[in-house]
C-alpha cells in the first residue's frame, strides 16, 4: 500500500472530533433519564457532554444507552461546573439527570479505582488480591451511594440486602442489578 493510498483511506474515515473539557469543576454522581420520545434524543452529543467533564466515554456511552432503555443508572462525573449547566446541556439533548452530592462522588471514586473487575461470581479483587463480596446485612442505603438512587426502588434505606434478595428471588446482589 503507498503512502497516498493510505492517505486517502484515513481522509475517508472522517476528521475526530475533539471534546473541549470544562474548564473546573466538583465531582457529582447523576442518573440520566430519558425525557421524551426516543426518537428525539441525541445520543452522541449526551455523550460528548459528559465526556467534556471528565466521564470515560465507555462509562457514559453505558449510562446513555441504560437511561435510553430506561433502566436504572448512575454516572460519576468528575468535573460538573454546576448541576445546572450539566442538566441544560443534557436536556436540549432529551435528557434529565438527578444528583447526588460530590463527596458520595469522591468516596466512589476512590473505592471504584481500588478494586479491579468484577469476577465471574460478582465479587471484587481489590489490587492486593483481597476478594469482598457484599454481605447480606449491608443496608439498601449504602448500597443507594454507590448505584444511584434507584437502587432496590420500593424499599427504605435501613433494609438489609438479604432481605431485599430474598424478596425478589435474587441470589446474588450480580442477580438483583440485572433485573
């Protein structure tokens, strides 16, 4: 292949498109939702906007795609300038978030970048290699900062995990996030 073919092949592609991040701003967990019609939203550009304060694009690609199938969701987005900024841009793109606050960001964060994938089982490693796996008396609560406010709909803070479970017939908290 010469140079000019190759060339040609990459001008074909399309130029990339640059994402200009917002200048600063606090960290802050959100759930998207889907506003109207799927018809009329715009994916990509949902996208970009969270990607502009800091969210991987996997992360808000995923967070799209769930509030799009309006599923539960929620998305760590490192650099919100404000909330409001956040939401208008989002809603011209037909979607509304709702907040938590940032220092449950910020403990999420951090416990996020301390654990590796997920196992087979649900479980996680942490990088020293200890596996944890949640246990069946922590509280809905808890659980609620770290998947969002959607998290076990229907039932209060102070419940227990094993309850919740067991009343929807999930074995593992894996079963219970995929229903």
């Amino acid at each position: 292949m010469t140079k000019s073919s190759l060339k040609e092949r990459l001008e074909q592609l399309g130029r990339i498109q640059g994402v200009d991040p917002v200048p600063s701003g606090s960290p802050a967990i959100v759930s998207l939702r889907l506003l109207g019609k799927l018809a009329e939203t715009k994916s990509v550009e949902a996208v970009i906007a969270l990607r502009r304060r800091g969210a991987p694009t996997l992360v808000a690609k995923r967070a799209v795609e769930a509030a799009m199938e309006r599923k539960a969701n929620a998305l760590n987005v490192p650099t919100v300038e404000s909330l409001a900024a956040l939401s208008e841009d989002l809603r011209r793109f037909g979607f509304a978030i709702s907040s938590e606050s940032a220092t449950l960001a910020s403990n999420a964060d951090a416990r996020w970048r301390s654990m590796k994938e997920p196992g087979l089982d649900g479980r996680h490693g942490d990088r020293d290699g200890e596996i944890h796996k949640k246990r069946s008396d922590t509280l809905v609560g808890t659980l609620r900062k770290e998947y969002g406010p959607g998290f076990a709909k229907g039932y209060r803070s102070d419940t227990k995990l094993g309850t919740v479970l067991r009343e929807e017939g999930a074995g593992s908290l894996r079963e219970l996030l995929k229903k």
